[in-house]
C-alpha cells in the first residue's frame, strides 16, 4: 500500500463540445446550458460548461487503474467550486490528481485535486477505497 502523501494516479482529460453531446445523450441532461453559448451567456455564465456528473466521473475514474476495481470505492463525495468552461474551438482540459489522503483499518481516503485552466474545479474531492 502506498502512504500518505503518495500520489497514486495523474491523467488530463480534453473535453470538446462533442464530449458533451455524448454525455448528454447517454445521461439524459440536456440542459441547453451544456450545448448553447447563447443560453449559458442568457442566465449570466461564462460560455457552455461541462455537466457536474461528468465532472466527478472523469476525476473519480482516474483512480481505477490504480485500484484494479472499481468495485473497491466505497464512498465518493465533492463540492463544486468552479465550472469547467468547453470553448468551441479549443475545448478544455481536467487535469485529475489523486493523493492518499489517509489511511485507516481496511479503507483509505484519496483526495482529487481537479482543475481546469488553472482553475479549481472541485472541492473536497475525497474517494474512501477498500484496501486489497
């Protein structure tokens, strides 16, 4: 087992307007906010964003790798700080850091460090895994 401070996994994920549809498509959220410029620029934000679902699925997977088994995470929780704003030309990127944040009898906590643009994107991103 790693130890605390470790570094156990690191991906950046490009997310285009194409990621969106797709997402969108398979969950069912077609909030205009996550396709539209002129609807996300109507209710006052900063150009079409990536859902929050998407969001923490791509931050937690990065860990599975490391796991083996996604079966191993016991709980996941986050707080949004800031969206993740998808440019139509270029896109955006989420980079993913995960952090053995803690280890305990049988499970340990990985802390998500996410960002996009140099932005933090989520808060207390914190995955409790079981132990193999």
């Amino acid at each position: 087992m790693n130890a605390v401070g470790d570094v156990v996994a690191a991906r950046t994920v490009h997310l285009t307007r194409e990621s969106l549809v797709r997402y969108a498509g398979a969950s069912g959220d077609f909030n205009p906010i996550h396709y539209r410029d002129d609807i996300a620029a109507e209710v006052g934000l900063p150009g079409v964003l990536a859902h929050g679902m998407l969001t923490m699925g791509l931050a937690v997977e990065t860990i599975v790798p490391w796991l083996g088994d996604a079966g191993r995470i016991l709980d996941y929780g986050v707080r949004f700080k800031n969206p993740v704003v998808v440019d139509p030309e270029s896109g955006a990127d989420l980079t993913v850091t995960a952090t053995v944040g803690a280890i305990d009898d049988g499970s340990a906590r990985i802390d998500l460090t996410v960002t996009s643009a140099e932005t933090t994107v989520l808060v207390k991103a914190q995955v409790r895994v079981a132990l193999a």
